[in-house]
DNA sequence: ACTATAGCGGAATTTCGATTCCGCTTGTAG
DNA sequence: CTACAAGCGGAATCGAAATTCCGCTATAGT
C-alpha cells in the first residue's frame, strides 16, 4: 500500500449467485487439471500424488490448489461427474423395452464404469462418504428403487430384491474388475453373469432379512 | 572388547535347521506380537500402525521388529494363518455328506472370515502377491478345484463354472462384507445367497469365457 | 553367583506426500 | 496503454509413518 487505492470496479459480476466469472486462463487450468485427474486416477487409484496431477496438466501445484482445496476435493468432483453418468445410465435403463434388459444393463454398466476407473473403484471401497453424498446427489437411490420395481413388475427379477441391494452388488463387482489376484484376473464379466443369473425370478426364496 | 573373548559355547544348537532356540522371553514376544496385531489388524485394517502393534503387545517397536522386518513381513504371516484356516475349511467341505453344502458353506466361511477381519479383506483387495502366495501356500487352488468338480458330479452346481471362480467370488463379496456404504451397510449375507442362487445348476448358460 | 549374549525399549531418523506461501506474471477494465 | 488484482509456479514446510540405532537388561550356560 504505496499512495492511493483505486476505486474496486466491482469487475465481472455479471454472473448470477455469489460467484465471480473466471478470469480465462483460470478456467482453461481448471479444465486441465480436470483432465488430467480423470486420467491419472483413472490409472493409478487414489494414491496418484497432487504433484503428478499438477505436472501432467502442465500447471504447478499452486495452481491444483487454487481449483481444489484438498485431494479430497478433487477426487469428489471427479466422483461426482461418475455418479452423474452412472445416473444418466439408468434413466436411459428406465426407457428400454424390456425391463429386464434394463436392469441387467444396467449393472452390467456399473461394473464396467468401475473397470475403467480404478479410482472410483477405490472410493467405493474406501470412501462411504464420498460415495454417499455423490449416489444421494445424482438421485440414484430413487433411480435403482424405480428399476428395480419396473423389473419386478414385469415379473422378472425376483420379488425379495431391494434397491439397497443394488449398490452393494455394484460395490463387490467393483472390486474383481481391480482383482489382478493371480487366478482371478479378468474374469470379472462372468461373476456378472452369475450375479444376474442369481436375481432371476423367481429366487429361491432364501435372501436373509436386511438386519 | 577388552581382554579375552571366552570361546562360544555354541548355545541351545538342539534345534534342527539353521535357526537356534529361541530365548523364552522372546518367544513369549513374539505370541504377544502375533497377538496383537491379529487384533489391531483385524479391526483397523492395513493402517493399523507398527508403534501401535508394540503398544498393545506391551512391547518396544524394535522388538516387533527383530520379530517381523517389515510391516510388509508381519501382514503376510498374519495372512497365512488365515488362508490356513481357509484351507482347513475347505477340506472339511469335501467330507460333507452332501456336496452342494460343502461348496455353498464354504463360501458362506469366505464371506464370514473376511466380514471378521478388515485387514485380510484389505489384503485380498489390494496385495495380489500376498494373497497369491498364500492361497498357493495353503494349497487352496487344488482344494477349490475339487470343491467344484465334486458339486459339478453330483449335479447341483452350474458345470460351466471353474475353480478359478471361487476366488473370484471370495475376493468380491470380501468387501462388501465392509462396506460402510450407507444402504449397503450390512446386507452381505443377502449378496452370499444371490451368488449361491447363481450358482445353482443348471445356470442360464451365459457365462463370458474367461479371456 | 557370574558373564557373554540375545533380546529389549523407545528416542531419533528417514521417507514421502499433502499443503502452504509468497514473489512474479498475465488478463482485463477503463 | 496502464494499473491492479486475479492467478500462477514451485520451492519450502508440515506431518505422519515406517524403520533404524544403540545403550541397557534379562536369560542361560558354567
């Protein structure tokens, strides 16, 4: 503080709610580091290091930082883009002809998006938080309440399945698409297939009570 | 050193092998060490730390490690005892009277053991090597191997599913045993009958052939 | 009881990754 | 074109764990 103060412009404030408009360049960084998360994450899991982000969005770490607080930030933006595609899926699930075919779709989708995403499978492991907020933010409780009502519906998917069940299968199929565990490797598609056999109608009935 | 060095008496050289007996403080240390980090281990999971592993087997850390060198090193014999239980398991599956009982309470105990046990869970997640080389250790592949075709023969287990299978199986339902996800919380044992439902002969006949 | 050791305890060291800090650069409004 | 604040980069800091080190203590053979 030299001599005088301008007066503050009160530049940008074109943008509705409390929030400024980014000035460009932050908003090309933004987007880059992003990307460049999606991807590390991606590969590596949730042990990826902040430096790394930063390097391979050609930014410094100052910069991660600016964009996001903490890691935990960031990986709960990135989940919550999942989520949101995860949700996207299941309204689509919802138009298919066959209810069936939309249900098995979808958790066929569900355990793919996870082989593609060692990250996301790491937070379903290891997050509960982060996961939760991000399943309840993309509507997806109501979403698999409605699929998996339409399927019973029809007569399809046995009658003692809840929607809650829904997830937790999502949560174990998560895990074997990761399994690099010597004989397990890459067999994930079958427990799919066995899983979707064992929510055929009619079931044998013996599903324990939720405690 | 300071004058003469009396001649080494060769102490306690009864044992066979190269390794000598242990004092008994020392083996009394080493129970307690194996003890408490079964403990720790199983509740907290792999974060579980050295410093606290020695705290609670009233213990200096150096004394946890002149027993185990590494952390790495403790985890795996802890995983061994494990994967022997799993072992024993298996082998009283095969003398049921009834085959599908062997193989269906078998996987129920996979389940279970893991639902009791943060840290194997963690281990079967995450350590491909020492899990694979305990589960060959224990000899588990072959036991699996005729858990399956023993079920297959008395026809009431689906006969396009492998033993490489049940690993598979094992290592998904492992972590929904933990998970904490909100709606999943606790509803395992109905992911268990679903797979078994699945598993059941004669199966829709859809299963991906392993890659 | 005596002494050479095996074995012990736990403070100090190392390692490594997240996060902070601050002087410099750049976009932008006037 | 200028001035100023928004943004930037990345070295330095902090913190948390694993692991090492070494003087001290208890065991066991004589």
């Amino acid at each position: 503080m030299t001599t005088a103060t301008h007066k503050r412009p009160a530049s940008g404030e074109e943008l509705a709610g409390g929030r400024r408009a980014l000035r460009a360049d932050a908003r090309r960084n933004h987007e880059a580091v992003i990307a460049a998360a999606k991807k590390l994450f991606a590969d590596q899991g949730l042990d990826a290091q902040m430096p790394d982000v930063a390097r391979s969005a050609n930014v410094g770490v100052g910069t991660v930082y600016r964009h996001f607080p903490t890691k935990h930030d960031l990986i709960a933006a990135l989940v919550a883009e999942r989520f949101e595609r995860l949700a996207q899926k299941a309204r689509e699930a919802l138009q298919t002809e066959d209810a069936w075919e939309g249900i098995s779709d979808f958790i066929r989708f569900c355990a793919q998006i996870q082989a593609d995403d060692r990250g996301l499978c790491e937070v379903m492991g290891s997050r509960p938080d982060v996961m939760d907020a991000a399943a309840r933010a993309a509507g997806l409780p109501e979403l698999c309440d409605r699929l998996v009502k339409r399927a019973q519906r029809s007569g399809q998917l046995r009658r003692d399945l809840a929607w809650e069940d829904i997830p937790m299968i999502a949560c174990g199929l998560g895990r074997i698409t990761q399994a690099t565990v010597g004989p397990a490797t890459g067999r994930w598609p079958r427990l799919v297939e066995i899983i979707l056999d064992g929510l055929r109608a009619p079931g044998s009935g013996r599903l324990p009570r939720c405690p």
